[in-house]
C-alpha cells in the first residue's frame, strides 16, 4: 500500500486499541422480571451468651433489577440449605417471585460453569421447579452480569454493616432484626437529605435568575480565554490582547476592537464572536 498501515500492522494496532476500551451493553429490568442473588464478601461475628465463642454469620442480599428492591439477612454458611431457605425467605419478603433468579457460580447453586448450559443444582432447580422460575446463572468470571447485586452488595456492606462493626450480637435473630432497622435508619437519611435539597430550593433558589451579561463579561475578562484567538492573530498578538485587557480593565473582546484588530480588519466581529463563546469551551473536544 502507498498510504496507511499493512493489513497486519493494522491488527495489531487494532488489538492495541481493543484492550483500551471495555465495551458495555446497558441492561434495561421489566417490573419482577429478574431477581439478583449473591452473598457479600463481609461477615459478622456473633457470639454464644454463655461460651463467649465467635460465629461468623454471611449475608445474604436479593436486589429486584427494576426496583432495585434490596433484602439481606443473616445465615450461618454459604451452604446449600442456607442459600435455599434465604431464597424463600427474600420472595416471601418481596411478597412475590420474579420471573427470573440471577446468580453467580457458587458450589451451592451451580455444579459446572458454561457459558451457554450451566448444570444447576438439582436442589435449586426443585426449588425454581416449585416457584415456578428460572435460575440464570452468569457467565463466568463476568460481574457486570449481575452489576445490581453488586451494588447492594456495596451498600449493605457500606451503610448497613458498617454501622453495625461495634455491635456484639449474640443470636442471628439478633442481627437479623438489626439490619432492616439499619436499612431503614439509611433510607429515611435518604429521604431527610432529599427533602431538606428540596425545601432549599424551594426556599432560596426559587425565582432566582443569573445575570447573563454581567456572567458573560466576567467570563470574558479572564486572560486565559484569548488562547482561541491564538489561530487566528497568532501568540503574540493575541498575548498582546491579554496584557493590554489586564492593564486597562478590559473584557478581551473589548482589548482587542481597542487594540485596532477589527479595524484594520486582522479580526472580524463573527471570528470575535465565535472564538471567545466561552459556554463552546465547557464542552469535550
């Protein structure tokens, strides 16, 4: 080829670039269309009354993809038993069953990872069998796959088991009621933080309008938006430009007609105008 790269050079460009980026496909939920499973990487120590003895409890934690609808609770292991009774527990909770439960590859609910045919738990499978679901395993090593869990995952561990670390609980009855009552304490922060925005606005902001000239001449008056002009009267003249509207006050497009570029015709008012729009600098590019 006269121009541009071989067909092989161009390859291994191209693989270059590919590793750049991480295409991602925007996943949209239906109303109790999918349901999204996991356990959190977190643990909570619960204590025997009369031994002392340290448990560690695993959190369960159901997210509805449409609602993002969140429930955890307590269980002592990640076993098979545990994982079933927490999801009866979580659709009797959400008061329904969705059409679909996403998980990841555990031992308790997958016993061979694919791509395109998981083998499912036969235990698991009754118990989709019985609710009449499907069980949707994600494709290997793929977290994305179930971004939603992911993210309750990250908030329970965050604001609701984080408030509990100087706790000592003695039952998982125990800290089961305490991480709804630390759900709620964070929903109403929510609500609290939302209406005091609003009452703000409402209050203060309302009926408020900018200054649009004066925003603009201020605008205009810093020194460091002539750099535009830079192409078209070249550097020094447009440094010029910069000192002159420093040391007289001026606005740069002011410096500039002051200055003579417009008269003698080295600027015209369009190229002024298009060169110093400073709403055309906040964008990318």
């Amino acid at each position: 080829m006269a121009d541009g790269y071989g067909y092989s050079r161009f390859c291994d460009l191209y693989r270059d670039w590919r590793k750049t980026v991480s295409a991602t496909m925007r996943q949209t939920h239906a109303a109790g269309e999918k349901l999204f499973v996991d356990w959190a990487g977190d643990t909570v120590p619960v204590f025997d009354a009369a031994t002392g003895m340290e448990r560690r409890a695993h959190i369960f934690v159901a997210v509805l993809g449409a609602s993002n609808y969140t429930y955890a609770e307590g269980r002592w292991s990640e076993a098979l038993p545990e994982w079933i009774g927490a999801h009866v527990n979580a659709f009797a909770a959400i008061g329904g069953v969705p059409g679909a439960v996403v998980c990841d590859n555990l031992k308790a609910g997958v016993t061979a990872t694919c791509r395109y045919e998981p083998g499912i738990n036969r235990t698991y499978q009754d118990l989709a069998t019985h609710y009449d679901t499907a069980i949707l395993p994600t494709r290997p090593r793929k977290p994305r796959d179930k971004a939603k869990v992911e993210v309750g995952v990250l908030i329970i561990e965050r604001y609701v088991l984080a408030r509990l670390r100087n706790r000592r609980f003695f039952s998982l009855f125990e800290l089961n009621v305490a991480i709804p009552v630390m759900g709620t304490a964070l929903l109403e922060s929510i609500r609290l933080l939302a209406n005091s925005t609003r009452l703000l606005a409402d209050t203060t902001i309302d009926g408020l309008h900018a200054n649009v000239d004066r925003a603009r001449a201020m605008a205009e008056s810093s020194p460091s938006i002539v750099t535009p002009l830079n192409k078209i009267v070249g550097y020094e003249n447009a440094a010029k430009i910069a000192k002159h509207a420093v040391a007289e006050g001026m606005t740069i497009r002011e410096s500039a007609i002051d200055l003579g570029f417009v008269e003698r015709g080295e600027l015209t008012e369009q190229q002024l105008d298009a060169a110093l729009d400073v709403l055309s600098m906040t964008h990318p590019g």
